[in-house]
C-alpha cells in the first residue's frame, strides 16, 4: 500500500514524495490516538486516520506542492523538509524513549492447513486486500479515476480535453496518503511505533516501485507480493541479514533482464 500511494502520486502529480515513509508513520500515530487513547474501535481508528491523513495530503498539495508543480528541484527538497519536519514534531508530541504500540481487536493465532498466523497479521491481509481492490474499482470504474489515469499518461493532453488537473491532483494526494496511513496503522498493530518507524518503509516502497515498474499499479502490487515473500521465507531458511539482500539482488537480475521493470513502459 505504501507502494502503490508513492507510484499513484509519482504517476500522477510527478512529485517524489519521499515523505511517504512519515506520512506512513503519522497515520500509524494518529491510529494510536484513536484506538488507545480514545479508546475507540480499531477499525473506526484506521479509517479515521485514513481520513485525516488524506485531508493532510490535500493541504500539503494545495499549499506546499502547486507551488513547486513545474520544479522538481525545489519540490524534492520540499519532501526531504517534510521528511525532517514531520519526524520533529512527532519526538516532540510522543518522545522517543516510550514504547507505544496499537492493540489488535483480535487476540490468538490462527491455524490452516499447517500454517500458523496470528490475527494481527490475519487482519492485514483482509484489509490490504480489500483497499488494493478499492482502489483498483475507483481507477477503473469512476470519472475521476479515468481522468488520473489520463493524466499519468499526458497531462498536457487530458488538460486540453477539459480535465480539471488540480483537483485530480488533491484526489491522488488523498489517496497516497490515506494509503499509508492505513498501512502504518496495520503494521503499528503488529510491531512498535517509534518517530523513525518510516524511513525502512519508504526503502521497501521504492524498491517495489522500482521492480514493478515506474506508473504501473499492476506491477507494484506484483511486486510488493514478491519482496514481500522473499522478506517472508528468506529468514525462516537464512537469515534476516540475507534477506534484504537477495531481495535487492533480485532486483537488479529482473531490471538488467527488464529495464523498465516487470510491468512498467519504456
């Protein structure tokens, strides 16, 4: 999902947001805010913090990214601002010294056909699964994602066809960003949050990207499923060390083969 938010606002808007990996981190945050603090139900968190991440999305474009739209150089130095700012006042707020983590609404562990899974990791398959085809439906099946679609293949072309470029712009932002909220949700019920929690995510996120293929939805999610399984079995036969590394190995036999990646353009 962090993936697929970096590619659609890459595709789309041309901004590198290499901010993603703290927008993953605040929307693991906000989740925290709603589900521990609040005591509000899980599920009613993730959503919330998909909202109020994506609304954040939509500021940060209208206000920060327009300005930049024609320079990538000063846009990228914007992303690495957010990167610095957003880590800042998240120590501020939370400290780094605590421990925090997400309860999961489900405790115990899982049994199929030989496989043991607990329901944290259970609850992230379900719900990857179900905004990866949300957001599949709303691309191909809607005006508006017809016209982001058209927009990563020409903008000056859909421009002259009569489509609104800023607010497809804001809607991708609102969905890149609500997608990593909701996986820094997901993943804070499985593992610790810390103010850093962002910058492994954003490697990863790349680095589906770069072995799906620049633009290609299809590819990123081909590819997040092959690094995440190698990330999966690696270690359980190696080592963790390992795994990282024949990942990125992998990569790079797959672009020397294919250039553009798996499923991406020339």
């Amino acid at each position: 999902m962090i993936a697929l938010g970096l590619t659609l606002i890459l595709s789309i808007t041309g901004i590198v947001m290499l901010a993603h990996g703290e927008i993953y981190m605040i929307g693991a945050y906000v989740t925290y805010f709603f589900a521990v603090i609040l005591r509000l139900n899980f599920f009613f968190a993730i959503v919330a913090s998909m909202i109020i991440v994506g609304v954040l999305g939509i500021v940060i474009e209208r206000f920060l990214f327009r300005r930049v739209r024609h320079d990538p150089d000063r846009a990228l130095i914007l992303a690495i601002s957010l990167i610095i700012g957003l880590q800042t006042v998240v120590v501020l707020m939370s400290g780094t010294s605590s421990t925090l983590s997400i309860p999961s609404p489900i405790q115990g562990v899982v049994a199929f056909a030989g496989l043991r899974l607990s329901w944290e990791r259970v609850i992230t398959i379900i719900v990857s699964v179900i905004l990866v085809t949300a957001l599949l439906l709303f691309i191909h099946r809607t005006k508006m994602g017809q016209a982001m679609l058209a927009i990563s293949q020409d903008s000056e072309a859909a421009a002259l066809q009569g489509v609104k470029i800023n607010p497809v712009y804001s809607t991708a932002m609102f969905l890149g960003f609500a997608l990593a909220a909701a996986a820094g949700a997901l993943v804070g019920a499985i593992f610790s949050l810390t103010p850093h929690m962002g910058s492994l995510a954003i490697t990863k996120g790349i680095a589906v990207i770069i072995l799906g293929g620049l633009g290609s939805i299809w590819g990123v999610i081909i590819g997040g499923l092959i690094l995440g399984l190698l990330d999966g079995i690696i270690p359980a036969i190696l080592s963790v060390q390992l795994a990282d590394i024949i990942g990125f190995i992998v990569i790079i036999v797959i672009l020397l083969v294919r250039p553009q990646g798996l499923l991406g353009h020339e």
